[in-house]
C-alpha cells in the first residue's frame, strides 16, 4: 500500500493512542468520583434496562404459569385486536384521543404557568418574601397525589362553599352548569389540568427560575438606560435569555404528551366520566388485569408499548423542528 495511503491512517491511530491515554490518565487520576457513579449505573441497570425484557409481553399470548419466555408467540395480535377489533379498538381509539386532549390541556394552559410564576418570583426583591411565595408553591409537590386529589374532590363536593361559589361564577359568566362537576364528563379535562398545575407548577418553576437567574443584569442596565420598561424587559431581555431553556423543556414535554399517569386519573374519574377520562395507561391497567374471565396483559403491554413509541417520534420531530427553525435542540 503507498505511504500517501498509509500515513493518515497513521496519524488517526496516533490521535486515537494518545486521546486513549488521556482519558485513562483523567479516569486514574479521579477513579473515586467515577466509583460514585456505580449505585446509579446499578440502579439503571435493574430498575430501568433490565424490565424492558418485559416488552416481549406484548407479543406474546402471555400466560402467567408459563412466564414471558414459555408463552406462545402471538406476533402483531395483540396490536390488531386494540386497534381493529370491535371489542376493543373502540375503547383504545376512545383512551387516545383523551391522552392527546389532556396533554394538549396540559402544553397550552399549564406549560406556561411556571414560566409565568418564576418572571414573578424574579421581580419579588425582598428576598424573605420571595423564598416564602416559592415555599408555598413548591409545598403541594412535595404532597402525595392521594392527598393533592382528596383535597380537590373535597372543594368540589356538590355541597362544598367552593362549588357554589363555582357555580355562581359560570352563571354570571353565561354558563349553565350541567349537573354535578365530578359527575359531568365534559369538567373532567379542566379539573385534571387545574389539579396538575396546583400540584406541580411551583416545582416545575425552579428551572425557569433559575435560567432567568443567569441572564446578565447589564442587559436590563442596558435596557433602562435606553427607557425600557418592564414589559420590554421581559420581551428583549429576559425570554430571549431563557429561549434555550423554554426550548428544551418544550421539547421534552412533548415526548410526553401520550404519557398521563393513572394515578391521578383513576383517583378523580369514575363510570359517568369515562367517556372524557380513560386514558391509555388507565385502559392498560384495566386490561392487564382482567376483562371478561381472562387476563389480557398482552393487551396492556402492547398499549404501553404504542405509547412509548409514539413518544419516541414524537420527541425526534420536535427535537429535529427546533433544530431547524431556532438551531437549538437535545442533540
């Protein structure tokens, strides 16, 4: 072989070597921070990688006595009889397009409230003030879903002050309430958004918080001195400064937007709210564990399975748009 062929592959075995032993040498130098990273990678590796052996479930006629491994293979059967049999594909159908809505709730009305409460904690400037306003909101977080979905059923029992109050107001406001409001399909959406966001948009603005943090006093300087005001502040300065951070948070929750926990569904819905309230991981739930006289946790898994992937798309298109339009994005 000629040396003009040879020798840049030379030379890229030569960088190869010695990128090599740079990293052994950093790896030798601090193996104790490394150790650190074991419990993670432990824990990553049995709570995380090793159950995803559990997606052969979902092509598989799954038999408990026989485990994943002995039951018969069964192919594309459990997807077919979701989304094409009479039995099924009506509820599955049903279960999709209210976790696309509650989602859809979710990144319209909810997705702003944190960014909203973290521009307002900013401009608190007495600081025991303002640790006290973020403590109170981060509190309901930090409070279980049983105790967060208690407390809104509470408020909204038919003879609750609440309720009435409610009501009063969607009178004056033109509405004319239709019913009991955990009886009534068409209030579960809103009431499951609102409960979300009393639960988890104090947390959720530490992010937000923090970016608007790291955004350089001189530019608000900047911006006084040339008459700025407040409202130009947050236009020119401060969304600007936090624009990679909205980004990155926007894409990540739409790789969720199929992902609505049970929990707080099977908590606040009941038969008279099916038809707005079953969503795909509930509909798996039921699945699972029995319809009829037999199980189908063929069925759930394959559910779940159709979420994740959904999800996995959905995270790619929206990754691959940001790049596009505003060159920032996960990878």
């Amino acid at each position: 072989m000629p040396y003009k062929t040879v020798q840049p592959l030379l030379k890229n075995k030569d960088a190869f070597l010695n990128s090599w032993q740079k990293n052994c040498a950093v790896f030798l130098r601090d193996w104790r921070l490394y150790c650190l990273l074991i419990p993670m990678v432990i824990w990553y590796l049995l709570f995380v990688y090793k159950p995803m052996g559990g997606l052969l479930v979902a092509f598989k006629d799954y038999q408990p006595d026989q485990g994943i491994l002995g039951s018969d293979f069964a192919g594309f059967y459990n997807f077919s009889q979701l989304m094409f049999n009479d039995t099924f594909k009506r509820e599955f159908w049903g279960a999709f397009r209210n976790t696309f809505m509650i989602s859809l709730y979710g990144l319209i009305f909810a997705f702003p409230i944190p960014i909203i409460l973290a521009i307002l904690f900013s401009e608190i400037v007495h600081e025991p003030y303002r640790k006290l306003t973020q403590t109170l909101t981060y509190l309901p977080y930090f409070l279980s879903e049983v105790t967060i979905t208690g407390l809104a059923l509470m408020l909204l029992k038919e003879s609750s002050l609440s309720t009435g109050i409610l009501a009063r107001a969607m009178l004056d406001l033109g509405f004319t309430p239709d019913g009991k409001i955990l009886e009534t399909a068409r209030y579960f959406r809103p009431m499951f958004c609102i409960t979300g966001i009393w639960k988890e948009a104090g947390y959720s603005s530490i992010v937000f918080f923090a970016a608007i943090m790291g955004v350089s006093p001189t530019l608000y300087e900047a911006l006084r001195v040339d008459g700025g005001n407040k409202i130009q502040e947050l236009r020119y300065v401060t969304l600007p400064g936090i624009s990679i951070t909205l980004t990155i948070m926007i894409i990540m929750r739409i790789g969720h937007m199929l992902s609505v926990g049970y929990e707080r569904v099977i908590l606040l819905y009941n038969v008279s709210t099916y038809a707005t309230g079953d969503v795909l991981s509930t509909l798996a739930y039921r699945l699972a564990l029995f319809v009829g006289n037999q199980s189908n946790t063929g069925m759930g898994s394959a559910i779940d399975m159709f979420n994740s992937v959904i999800g996995f798309f959905l995270v790619i298109g929206a990754n691959y748009v940001s790049r596009r339009v505003s060159s920032t994005s996960l990878w």
